[in-house]
C-alpha cells in the first residue's frame, strides 16, 4: 500500500475507455465514478449498493481522485459532493444511487468545461 493524493492505495486496476480505447490505472475502491484522463468521458460507476452503503463513493479523473460524494449522519440524511479540484461543496438532491447518478452529471459537466 502506497499513499498517493492523500488516500491510500489498496489495488491499482487497469481500465480501458469504452468511448477512446485508452488504457489508463485507477484505485479499487468499494464505490467509485471513473471519468477517463484521456477524453473526460464517464466511464464507469462501482458500488456495493445492495450489499452496503452508496457512500462514501470516490469520483476519479484517470488516477486522480477529484473528488468525494459522503453523507450526513443523523436523522434527516443528506448526501453531499465535494471536490477541492473544482472548489465544489454542495448537497445533492437525490439520495442512495440516484445521488452517485447526479455527482457524476456534475463532474462531466465540471471535467468538459476544464
């Protein structure tokens, strides 16, 4: 295990972009969004939905993580994306995958306009 962007690395798997064929690592990680470095297109979405939480949910740029979708605790659950890269913290509106859903329209939106 190495430290890499201050998160630490378990597996480094491989990937190849469904829309440009480029190969490029990312980290395994129990709920993920993968965008590829290559073109910015969403690649991918892994979550143990089903058998655990949606969250916390790690969204990455190629090898980067840029940034994080987590809830809230207490009561009233809300869950949140935020991402020091593209200086967003804000809530979501949605909840469980439609959450992971509507962070991955907010970071292909954020990645294409980059």
């Amino acid at each position: 295990m190495k430290l890499i962007d201050g998160f630490w690395l378990a597996m480094v798997l491989k990937k190849k972009c469904a829309k440009c064929s480029f190969e490029y690592d990312y980290e395994s990680f129990a709920n993920l969004i993968l965008f590829c470095p290559n073109c910015g297109n969403y690649d991918f979405l892994e979550c143990e939905y089903g058998y655990g939480p949606v969250v916390p949910c790690r969204i990455y740029y190629g090898n980067k993580a840029v940034g994080m979708v987590t809830a809230s605790e207490g009561f009233e659950r809300r869950y949140r994306v935020d991402s020091d890269v593209f200086d967003i913290h804000r809530l979501l509106q949605s909840s469980y995958m439609d959450a992971l859903y509507e962070a991955k329209e907010i970071f292909y939106e954020l990645i294409k306009e980059s």
